[in-house]
C-alpha cells in the first residue's frame, strides 16, 4: 500500500512527510485553486523539492482537447521534470492524447474515472496509473469497491503494468475499502491522514499508559 497526498498546501506537505510514510503528491486543478494564483510550475517544482525526485509527483493538465493535453504535458516535462506523471482526463480527448504521450515516453495517470470501462481504456492505452473517484461513486451509487476489485482483477489477469491510484475519499474507512478492494496506491487530503490517528480513543490510551506509570515512578521517564 502506498499512501499520497491530495493537496497542493506546501506546509501541509511538509507537516506530512515529516510524520506520516507518505509516497507521493497529486493535484488537480481544484486543488491548486486552493493555494491562490500561485506561479503554478515553481509550486510544483517547490513540491518535488519537498518530497523529492523518487517520489512520485502526478500533475493534472488543464486543456479541454488532445492537442492542448498534449501542449500541457510537454510543458510540464520541460517545467518541472520528465518524472512526473501526467494526470490525463480519460474522456474522448484525453484517450486520444494518451497515445501521443504514450509515443513521447511521457508518464501518464488516467484520471476522473468512474467506471471499469474507463480503467479498463486507459491501461490499454498505457496508463501508468488509473485513478477511480471512490466518494464520487458512491454519491452517484456506483459501487466503487466492485469498479476497484474489477480494476486489479484485470491487471493481475492480463499483466498490465498499471497500477490503481485511488482518489477522491471524504473518510479513512472508503480508504480502507479501496486497499482492501485491490487499489496500491491512495490519494486523499492529509485531513484525512490525521484524523485517523488522532482520536479520542487513541489518545485516552496513551493517557492511561502514561499515568499508570506515573503512579509508580513519578515523573521520571523510561530514559531519565
Ligand atoms: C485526485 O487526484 C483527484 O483529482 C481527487 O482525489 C478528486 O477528489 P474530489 O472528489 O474530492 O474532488
């Protein structure tokens, strides 16, 4: 299982890193709005500084069609580095740019999919990464755990190199239901990550611990 961050927040990037094993970063351009009108390719190349160049780094492009993908993706080669994955819509246009990027050796992420037809696509289409919109689905009442398994049925049958970066979560638990479902990778906002961890049942725990300990011992610690 490989954790990411979904966000575009450089402090709450490097808070993360810093506690959590994270693998990597993902925007899209919702996400970068966020952050203000920001000099959008030093951001990026400020967060790969962050993370680092074996991290992987997925970068949404913004035009609507193949062509302006295609523009997109080779700025974001030439402007941040050739080891960022390039987030690609898989629509119509975004399949077509595909095989161009696909042809130039450029590492792409099939996004916004909410369908096993559209992962399915984009791993034939040389997808390095797929990204199912879990919460998203499940508003719509598609199931997302049967679109993941579906996803990873697919790729262990067939070898595709492809993995499954799963996406849009509003709660640990549908995390917990992608990785379960066969998804490698996750995305979600570092709300999430901590709200994990940091729970009141939790915490009370380590409380209890600390004082039996101090009942005994007093406020020496351990190493004191
Ligand atoms: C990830 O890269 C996706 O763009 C993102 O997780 C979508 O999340 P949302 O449904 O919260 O917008």
């Amino acid at each position: 299982m490989k954790y990411l961050l979904d966000t575009a927040n450089l402090d709450d990037i490097r808070r993360c890193c810093e506690i959590f094993p994270i693998a990597g970063v993902t925007s899209n351009p919702s996400i970068v709005k966020r952050e203000g009108n920001v000099d959008f390719f030093a951001h990026m190349r400020e967060i790969r500084s962050i993370i680092g160049m074996d991290s992987p780094l997925h970068i949404q492009v913004t035009a609507p069609d193949a062509e302006g993908m295609v523009r997109d993706a080779d700025a974001i080669m030439e402007k941040v580095d050739s080891n960022v994955f390039v987030k690609v819509p898989v629509t119509l246009e975004g399949l077509k740019a595909m095989k161009a990027m696909k042809a130039k050796g450029i590492p792409i992420t099939g996004t916004v999919v909410y369908s096993k037809q559209q992962g399915f696509l984009a791993m034939e289409a040389g997808a390095d990464y797929i990204a199912p919109y879990f919460n998203r689905m499940e508003n719509l009442g598609i199931d997302p755990d049967d679109v993941i398994a579906s996803l990873a049925e697919m790729i262990a049958l067939y070898g595709y190199p492809t993995q499954i970066l799963a996406a849009s979560f509003k709660n640990a638990g549908q995390v917990d239901r992608a990785f379960l479902a066969g998804a490698q990778t996750a995305t979600m906002d570092p709300s999430i990550l901590i709200s994990a961890i940091s729970q009141p049942h939790i915490d009370g725990a380590v409380e209890q611990f600390m004082n039996d300990w101090k009942a005994v011992h007093g406020e020496t610690l351990l190493c004191q």
